[in-house]
C-alpha cells in the first residue's frame, strides 16, 4: 500500500497465511489503486520456493514466532525468487535475534547493509547479484 502511494506504477502482490490479515492488506491495497488479487493468501516460504527471477523487490516482515528455521527458509527462497540486482529487505526485530539474521542474508546474498534502525527493529537490504 504505500509502495503503490509512491509508485503508481509498480505491481505490488502481497503474500499472508493469515486470512484476517489479506482482508486487511485488500483493503489497504485497494485504497491505493491496487487489485484485490494483488494479495494472495497462502504460505508465503512456499509461495517463495515456486517462483524463480520474477520480482525486482521482496519486502518481508516474517512471522519470528515460527522459529528462525522458517524465517531463515523465507531468505534462502527470495534469492532465488528475485531477479538479478533485485533487493530483499527483511524487518528484524533486536529481541529475537536481528544479527542472526543479518549473518543470514549476509550468507545467502553475499552482501546485506542495515538501512534501518528503531529502539525494536531493524531493517535489512541485500542485492541479488
């Protein structure tokens, strides 16, 4: 929703598990002309593992809660999911293990820049190359 507030243009699909939380990303999606098929319910490590250099940016905030196995399987499936200089960036919060994951992307991208910093979370960017 606010990547289509900034680019208009750019195609935008979201991937949730939970149900209550596409209605929500339909509704925020659609504020910002965007379609309601442009989120698509379903496991997004998944959803990941099945697509190969299609997209130019994947945005995750992963569900910390489902372990790091689950949260480091969502890293290894977007470099594969992303393009060539396509970016990934990740939300982690400092509490349940933020350098855990930036040694992740660092392992898996070869490179990861923390481009973001708040008392809780930081925000991580690595470049498929």
């Amino acid at each position: 929703s606010y990547i289509k507030s900034i680019c208009p243009d750019c195609s935008v699909h979201a991937v949730e598990v939970n149900e209550r939380a596409c209605e929500f990303a339909r509704q925020n999606l659609s504020t910002y002309g965007g379609a309601p098929d442009d989120v698509i319910c379903a496991d997004a490590w998944e959803r990941l593992g099945q697509q190969e250099s299609i997209y130019d940016a994947i945005l995750v905030n992963p569900p910390f809660s489902a372990g790091k196995q689950f949260c480091f399987g969502l890293i290894e499936d977007s470099v594969k999911a992303l393009k060539k200089w396509g970016s990934l960036y990740l939300v982690a919060p400092n509490k349940k293990g933020a350098k855990s994951y930036q040694t992740k992307i660092e392992d898996v991208f070869g490179n990861v820049e923390q481009i973001g910093l708040q008392k809780w979370y930081r925000v991580y960017r690595a470049a498929k190359q």
